[in-house]
C-alpha cells in the first residue's frame, strides 16, 4: 500500500513537471524566444549623444521608435505604432524575403546630419523632425522599399512597381521611373537579390542627393507559381515569378537618373556573362561602384560606373573554383557595404577569403591590393567604421567584427596604416557592433558567452556607458548548455540537458539539425538556445554539431559539399552524435530522434531514410525535397544547374531515398509557402505512398514562418508529442 502510494505520488510529481515544462512553449511563442522587448536596429546618431532604436512590448509584435539620451539616461518615445495593419502582395513578399514577421514601425533610416527620420509602417511613410520630434504623414499608401535621400531632402520609393521621388519640401511626389506592370519593376530587388544575394534594395542615392540608380527587373521569362490558399477557395491565387534552378531568371538593368526626373543613362555592362548584380555603391567622394558575379557565383568583378556614360570599367576580380561567398557572416545586422570607400576617395576597403580565412584589405582606387588589415588570428567577420578624424587615411583606423575562435565574434579597431587589432567588444559570445560615421559612439548588440543579453552603448574606444532599456520578459533559467567537439574532425557541437538532470540516468537524444550551407549552429551564447532547453526539459538530450559545409570555420571546410549536399553533412552529424554518445554515457544512443526546418527539414528527412541504425523517430519541418525545385542563386552555388549535373541533383534529391523510409516521420509545411513551395513536400508525400511508406502530416496555414504564436506553440508541443510516442521520455537507469 505505501509503495502503491509513493508512486502514485511520483506519477502526480511527473505530471506536474510535465505540464510546467510543456508551459515553456507557450512562453517562448508568445515572447518570441524572449526577444520581444529588445531594443532592436540600434542607430547611434551623429551627435555622439542619441542613440535611436526600435522596440516592442514583451509579448506584443508592434514596434515602436525611441531615442536615448546618454547623458540623462532617459528614454523617450518618438512614434508609436498605428492601428490594424493592411499589407500589400508585395509587401508581404518583401517581409518574407527579408524574415520579417514583425508589425508596427518596422523600418527607419536617418539623414546625414541625424535631424531627419524616415519611418515605414505598412506601406504608410511618415518623417520625423529632430531633435523637436515633429512628425509628418508623407501622401499616399502602399509605398514599398523607401529610400531616404543622405541630405533627407526627399525619399524615393516604390508604388505600383514604379519608382517616385516625394520631395519632402511641399510633399511633391513625382515618378522617376517608366511605369512598371506585373512581370516589370523600377527600384526593387528581384527574387534570387532579396532571398539570396542578401540585397534587399533595388534604388540608391548619389552621396550628393542629386541622383538615383534604379534596378529595372523584368520577369516576363520567369517560370510563373500560384500559392492558393486553401482555407480561401473563394480568392484566386496569387502568382509569383519564381526562378528555379536551371531556369530563367530575372533580367537586371541599372539606370541614373537625375532626382527631378528625365533621361535615365543605363549603366552598360554585360548581363549575359554577369547576370548577378550584387552590391551598388554610391558614395561621397568615391564612384559609383557596382559588384557583378557570374552565374555559377565562381567568378565576382568590382567595377566603377561613369554616371555620364554608363560605362563600367573594371578595377578588381575575384574567382574560386567552387564558389565565391559575399559576406562572411550573416548573424551581423550591423556591418557595412563592401566595397566601402574611404571618405576621402583615396582607396577602399573590401573582404575576400585568401587561403583558408576571410581578410580584410585595402585596395587603391585601381583596385591595386595595398595592405591586408585584419591579422592572420582574426578571421574577418563584417566591417563596422572607418575613423579618418584627421583628414588622411595615415591617421585613420578601421571598426571591424572578427572571430577570435569559432564560436565567438568580437569587435576590433586596426590602423589604416597596418598594425596589431585592438579590442573593443570581445567578451565571450556574440558582438554586433554599429556605430556612427565619427565612430565615437557605437553600441554592441551582445549574446554572451555567460547568458547575458542587451544592446550596450560604448564609447569610440569600446568602453562601456550604458544599456539601452529594454522590456523583454527574463527566462526563469538559462539553457544548460554544454559546449564541446566531436567527431573524427573535432566538429562544433553541443550539448543541453534537462535543468532536473539526474547524473547516472539515460535519456533520450534529439540531434536538433541545419547541417546546411551558409547558416552555422552552434555558437557560444546560450541565449540562442532557449528552444532547444525547453525541448530538453521534456526528459531528452538535445545535441547540434556543424559538419563540412557549413561557414565559419575554414574555406575548404565549408566547401567540401560541392556538388553534393548529403553524402558528407550526413556522414559527418552521425560521426559527431556517435562521439558524443560514447563520451556522455547519459545519452541513450538507441532513442535517437532528429529534427530541423527548412535545410535541415531536408536533412531530417534524408537522417531517417538513410540512417535508420541510428535515428528512430524523426520530425522535418519545410523540407526542400527535389532542389530542381528551389532557386537559382542558392542552388546552383552548391550544385551547378539540373542539365549540367544531373548526377549533384539526383544524389541530393530526397526522392532518390523515399523507398528506404522505415522509422517514424512527421512532415510539418505552411501551404503558403513562397520559399520552399509547398510542392515539396506533396512529391515526398506522393514517392513515400507509392513505395507502400506510411508518415504523418501537419499541414500549417502560412508561410515558411510562423508568425502565430499559437501556431508556433502547437507545433513544438506536435513536435515533443512525436517524439515522446516513438522514443519515449527519460530518465532510465
């Protein structure tokens, strides 16, 4: 009787847990990871004093604007968000490319001079006057991608995919741009830009505010898609011109054009060979300077436009075998354009990866390589500032972020003139450093190494002088995060147990996947691994690793997948689980599940056909099934075209490997999904019918995000759900 009681009692206590621990979703959901509350897109102003910047309440999407006095340390609302938000196809379509899911003010720029604010708000833009706080509504709706002149005399911005000018001296708007239609638009970045060449922007001012570039974009012979949206069978569906791999994708043309309007001078290169338009730069004191890659992302040219002629000459190219990456690190939000020409004109700066690592140099105006700026033990990360006090680039010093090992990134300052870093932001974790154009007043977006969050406000020389305020809520612990190597490569990996683990018990294991190009796992700030701890604390180990082919590590590391993106991931996550199996003897290796979204949907799909001796149970959220079907510009960077290497494609495909499915899968993608098309996952469902495999669905309203909190949290507690059916719930003895 008293043992019957005990574990009656027991039971209760686990039911308990149970149901607190399940609670962590919701919490999650609803404070976005605790992110909501955050001060966001910092902007120290030019007077050294303010320091600009978006936030939210705790659990509320709506972003506000808000300024921060350093010498008072009060905070001050400059605009609050509006009412109910209506938001345009393309609107939508640009939040998607840009992972936007946030409401309110999502969007401001400032002058030059820091008087004048741009703000955006659902297609309404309105300027804020500083440092009064005077606010005017500017004409019209449905304004997209608006473009703040650098005098903040007038905005340029799209309407109807053609191009305007609102002059904010009368609020005179005028059209710069022919008038564009369905397959044809002025001033915005097409499809494989946005999603994959991270240029978000199709118009640039001149320096001077005299002038605009416009991207001219014709999708006329791009493959046309149709989302439908199944709970609307009333509204028809919406097309998008989508470029898969193999296929056509967009034309893109440049034009000048004075800011008054009139002949525009299109800007003469040749689009057959160079069909990427990357970066365009425009600044004081500098040509107007564009990067153009091929399209097999092999070959990358630096060239300066004559804005009289059009005529593009080039001053620096650069080729790799495989591929050639733009930016070295996607985490920073902060890091400037490259090329990034120094103020006085005489030179400008510009990353490559020589060898092995990314290095920061300083080219001539020819292009001629002048001195390499970032030391050999700091692999470049994203450039911050350049400090030229004096007038001359002898006396001047250089902001840039760098990683110190490869879980860290901090920031750093090194002379023009050469010599050894010094630090400014290097404390165990994560650093995403901006700063004003002087680089006297900087702030440090900071995850660190210790569980700490918040955006600091530093000095030039990386002192620290405040916080911005933020409302987050605050996790009632932090992830209990381990990290480690594994593997026969010493990979990156990770390991995180249940905050009530209990040493001598076994659990079951959860390989929480990417395994993907471009995008690196693990990283030393527990703050980004609140999901993966409420995962844990349902009585599981949850284990990541970054295998060959992801970045941050070595050139050769990452682009050891080319032409094949399973074979070596795959190979390489197993090698890594193994290790860690054997090291932490609490890691049950016979309850292995694996889970991922989007790359690593993939990859979770492919982990169970493939390696059902390892894996037991298995959930993939959006996988890309067939990379026929996925873009260009992502695609063919990794596997050449579909006609050119059909072996890459079918090698990579899923469908290749449907027939060997025998472990659980659940299959979770939003109808709508205008990333990876919700046409993946019906060939995967249509190969693993006919080859007689059973799987389970979770078909999701929405997009490849989850903006409903709700939505989020049912899918995480599906998702434990799964898992606790097929490899059960620890401890074991």
């Amino acid at each position: 009787m008293r043992g019957w009681l005990l574990a009656g009692l027991a039971a209760l206590g686990l039911c308990a847990r149970a149901r607190a621990d399940q609670a962590c979703f919701a919490t999650l959901a609803q404070t976005r990871n605790y992110s909501l509350g955050m001060p966001q897109h910092p902007v120290p102003l030019p007077d050294g004093k303010t320091v600009l910047f978006l936030r939210s309440g705790a659990k509320s999407t709506a972003l506000g604007l808000y300024a921060f006095d350093l010498a008072t340390g009060a905070t001050r609302a400059l605009a609050l968000p509006g009412g109910t938000q209506h938001l345009t196809v393309e609107e939508k379509a640009l939040r998607e490319r840009e992972r936007m899911t946030l409401t309110g003010i999502t969007d401001f720029s400032v002058s030059r001079d820091g008087h004048v604010v741009l703000m955006a708000e659902a297609g309404r833009l309105s300027v804020l006057r500083l440092p009064g706080g005077s606010v005017t509504q500017l004409p019209g709706d449905g304004w997209i991608s608006p473009q703040l002149a650098p005098d903040g005399s007038a905005v340029a911005a799209v309407r109807d995919n053609t191009l305007h000018v609102i002059e904010l001296n009368g609020m005179r708007d005028h059209a710069v741009s022919p008038r564009g239609d369905a397959t044809l638009s002025y001033g915005l970045a097409e499809f494989a830009a946005a999603e994959e060449l991270e240029r978000d922007r199709g118009t640039w001012w001149s320096a001077d505010g005299r002038y605009l570039v416009y991207e001219r974009s014709d999708t006329s012979g791009v493959l046309p898609h149709y989302i439908a949206d199944p709970g609307n069978p009333a509204v028809a569906p919406v097309e998008f011109r989508y470029p898969k791999a193999g296929t056509a994708n967009a034309k893109v043309t440049l034009f000048i054009v004075p800011r008054h309007g009139g002949r525009a001078v299109p800007v003469r290169w040749n689009t057959t060979d160079l069909p990427y338009l990357v970066r365009v730069v425009w600044q004081k004191a500098a040509p107007l300077t564009l990067v153009l890659q091929n399209r097999a992302e092999t070959r990358e040219v630096v060239a300066r436009v004559d804005p009289a002629t059009g005529a593009v000459t080039p001053i620096l190219t650069e080729t790799d075998p495989a591929w050639i990456n733009i930016s070295p690190e996607a985490y920073l939000r902060g890091a400037k354009t490259l090329p990034y020409w120094l103020p006085d004109g005489s030179g400008f700066l510009w990353a490559a990866e020589r060898g092995q690592y990314w290095r920061l140099e300083l080219h001539a105006p020819d292009g001629r390589l002048v001195r390499t700026l970032s030391p050999p033990d700091l692999p470049f990360a994203g450039l911050i500032g350049v400090d030229m006090a004096h007038g001359d680039a002898a006396s001047g010093r250089v902001l840039f972020s760098a990683r110190p090992d490869r879980l860290d990134i901090g920031a750093y300052a090194v002379s023009l003139a050469g010599g050894n870093a010094v630090k400014l932001a290097a404390a165990p974790g994560l650093h995403d450093v901006t700063a004003n154009d002087a680089t006297t007043l900087l702030t440090d977006a900071r995850s660190l190494a210790d569980g700490s969050a918040a955006v600091a406000v530093l000095d030039g020389t990386g002192h620290a002088l405040a916080d911005l305020p933020g409302v987050a809520a605050v996790p009632p612990a932090l992830p209990r995060v381990q990290f480690t190597t594994a593997g026969s490569l010493d990979f990156d990996a990770m390991v995180v147990r249940p905050h009530d683990f209990v040493p001598g018990h076994k659990y079951p294991v959860i390989l929480a996947v990417y395994a993907g190009p471009a995008f690196k796992t693990v990283m030393r700030a527990p703050r980004l691994y609140l999901g993966d701890q409420c995962m844990a604390d349902q009585g599981y180990i949850v284990v990541s690793l970054d295998g060959r082919g992801t970045p941050g590590r070595t050139h050769d590391f990452e682009r050891a997948i080319k032409y094949d993106l399973i074979d070596l991931p795959l190979a390489d996550q197993v090698d890594g689980l193994q290790a860690l199996g054997k090291r932490f003897p609490e890691m049950d290796m016979s309850r292995v599940g694996v889970t991922g979204w989007s790359f690593g949907g993939y990859f979770t799909v492919m982990a169970a056909a493939r390696r059902p001796d390892v894996f037991r149970a298995a959930v993939a959220g959006a996988p890309p099934v067939d990379f026929a079907d996925y873009d260009t510009a992502y695609t063919e960077r990794y596997l050449g075209t579909p006609q050119a290497h059909p072996e890459a494609y079918a090698k990579s495909n899923v469908l290749t490997y449907a027939d060997k499915l025998s472990v659980p899968l659940l299959i979770m993608h939003g109808l709508t999904d205008d990333n990876v098309y919700f046409v993946n996952t019906v060939k995967l469902t249509e190969a693993l019918t006919r080859a007689g495999k059973t799987y389970n669905l979770m078909l999701l309203p929405g997009t490849h995000l989850l903006e409903d909190p709700v939505l989020a949290e049912r899918v995480m507690q599906r998702r434990m759900a799964f898992f606790a059916a097929h490899l059960g719930t620890g401890p074991k003895r």
